[in-house]
C-alpha cells in the first residue's frame, strides 16, 4: 500500500474557540503557560495536577483571562483519577478536543545507585501517565467521532541519551514510542485526531527543583549531573515559548515539537552512532538554549 492511502485530507481542529482541552501538570510550567494561552484563545480549560494548592491558582489565572475553567486534583500515576479525570470533563463541557499529557518528573542519578522508588515514580507518573491519559480519553474522544488532538510531552531526553538520566529517558523513550505507534494507529483508520510530540531541551521551569528523589549514595559525578541541569533550566527558553510552538503544532498538525536547534544536531549524532556501529556519543549536558530557525 502507498504511503498516501493513509492520508486522511482533513484530520484538524480547525477552530480552537469554545473547544475543549485537558491539561495535566497544569499548575506550573509548561502545562500552566498551555493553559493560559488556551485561555485567550477562547477555548474552555480543563486543568489537572497533584498539587491542589498550585492548581487552584492556576485555575484563578485562567478564568481571569475569561475562560471556562475546570480544576481537577488528580494523579496521573494513578488510572482511578484519570478516569475520574475524564469523567468530571466530560460531565462538566460534554466533550474533550484537545489532550495534553504533560505532567512528568526528573528524577537523576547513576542506573545502578537510583532507588527502586525513583525509577518506579518515574515510569509511573511520566509513561504510564501517558498511557492512562490514551487509553481513557483517547477512546472517548474517537467515540464522539469530532476532529480532535492528543500532544503527548515527552522530552528531547525521549530522542537522545544523557548520563545520570537512565530512569528519566526510559520513561521518555516509551512517550516517544508510544506517540507514534498512536498516531499510526489513528492515521490507518482515518479517524479525525492528530498526534503531536513534545520533545523540549531545557525550559524555565520547576522540573529541577521539584519532585527530585536523593540519590543513595551522592557521588560527585551525580552531583555535578545536578548542579549543571539546574543551570540549564535556569537559563532555558520560557514556557510561553513552548506553549507557543505547541498551539502552532496543533494547528499544522505536526508531529514532533523540537523547541531547540541543538536536539536536532544530538538526533543526527544518535542516528548517526546507531547506523555506523559506532558507541553512544556523549551529549553535552549545558548547551547554549537556541530556539529553532523560523
Ligand atoms: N523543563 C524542562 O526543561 C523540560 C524539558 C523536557 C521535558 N519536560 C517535560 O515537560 C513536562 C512538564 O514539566 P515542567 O518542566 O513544566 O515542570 P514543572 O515541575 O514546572 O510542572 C510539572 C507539573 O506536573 C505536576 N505533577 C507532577 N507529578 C504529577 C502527577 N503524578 N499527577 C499530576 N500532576 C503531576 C507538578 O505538580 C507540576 O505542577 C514534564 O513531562 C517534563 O518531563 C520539561
């Protein structure tokens, strides 16, 4: 069969005013500027994390910018809440459009030092938060059969390796995967939803100052892993710019969201590794933050 027997002309959510999208991990970062520039483009905002005192904030924001706001305490990690999750959306606006499943954590350290928790906190709450999210909303949303769109984020980390980072990339590799085995599966049936992949390099947010496990034993290398992916974040691109390019993504219908020019350089270098026999090159933790060329 040819490429373009799958190609479905009109897969889009044209008009983004009065339609409904779901953020998790809402209350800060990425997911909060997501929701604010939803909000001013008229849409209806439904925003979930697990921190109820940020989210109620949040919320605040977004309904003082005029939109319909709905706040949802809900973990990601867990099935039960993301079903209640969808179930409180649906009941409150009677549809979801558009899905963003942002909420993730950073946790850092050597493969063999990190706690079994971390690494379990880690795929839980960054991939099989993702898979709760596509297998509860994503069924619904094909069932109502409206042009819709699901942006999973993953992270530049989901493409290409960096040290102290087995338990992050793990759950980030699966993101990516898993996003493109949808996009596959929806694009077949011809069904009317994009897919959209978020894979940011560093970004001002509070990735590296929340959510991080203590590693058992600190030894200097994972310390200084730390101390420069601190500063990387402090000096990353904003989450406005982020939220920006995924608006611009969800209206093209793009697929994979790279938010700095120097993730395209390391994919090259990775594939180019994988394809010559060659070792992993090591990646650069601290790159000067460039946004792709316009
Ligand atoms: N900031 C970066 O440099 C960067 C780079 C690449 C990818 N990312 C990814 O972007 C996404 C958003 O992160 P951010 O940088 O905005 O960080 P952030 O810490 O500012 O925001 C993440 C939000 O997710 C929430 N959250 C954490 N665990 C949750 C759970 N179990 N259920 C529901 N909510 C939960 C947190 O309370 C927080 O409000 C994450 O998936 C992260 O891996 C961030």
């Amino acid at each position: 069969v040819a490429h373009g027997d799958f190609v479905c002309d009109d897969r889009r959510v044209k008009e983004l005013k009065n339609k409904v999208m779901v953020i998790t991990g809402a209350a800060s970062g990425i997911g909060r500027a997501l929701a604010q520039r939803a909000a001013t483009l008229g849409m209806r905002v439904v925003l979930s994390d697990i921190d109820g005192a940020r989210l109620s904030q949040a919320v605040a924001e977004v309904e003082a910018l005029g939109a319909e706001a709905l706040g949802v305490v809900t973990d990601t990690g867990a099935l039960a809440d993301v079903v209640a999750l969808a179930d409180q959306a649906y009941a409150r606006f009677g549809a979801v459009h558009v899905l963003v499943n942002n909420a993730g954590i950073a946790v850092s350290g050597a493969a063999w030092t990190l706690p079994m928790e971390a690494w379990e906190r880690s795929l839980r709450i960054n991939l099989h938060g993702v898979m709760y999210g596509v297998h509860t909303f994503v069924a619904r949303m094909v069932a109502a059969g409206e042009p819709g769109h699901v942006v999973n984020v993953a992270s530049a980390a989901g493409l290409i390796t960096v040290p102290g980072f087995a338990a992050y990339s793990a759950s980030k590799f699966g993101v990516v995967g898993l996003s493109e085995s949808l996009h596959h599966d929806l694009k077949l049936r011809k069904l009317p939803i994009g897919v959209s992949l978020l894979c940011p390099s560093w970004v001002q947010t509070r990735i590296a100052s929340d959510g991080q496990a203590p590693t058992a034993e600190h030894d200097p290398i994972d310390a200084m892993i730390e101390a420069s992916v601190k500063r990387a974040v402090d000096q990353g691109i904003t989450a406005e710019q982020v939220a920006e390019a995924v608006f611009a993504a969800i209206e093209a219908d793009q697929f994979y969201i790279l938010t700095h020019e120097d993730t395209r350089k390391a994919v090259a270098v990775r594939s180019e590794d994988i394809l010559s026999g060659r070792q992993p090159s090591l990646a650069l933790i601290e790159r000067r933050p460039s946004l792709p060329p316009k």
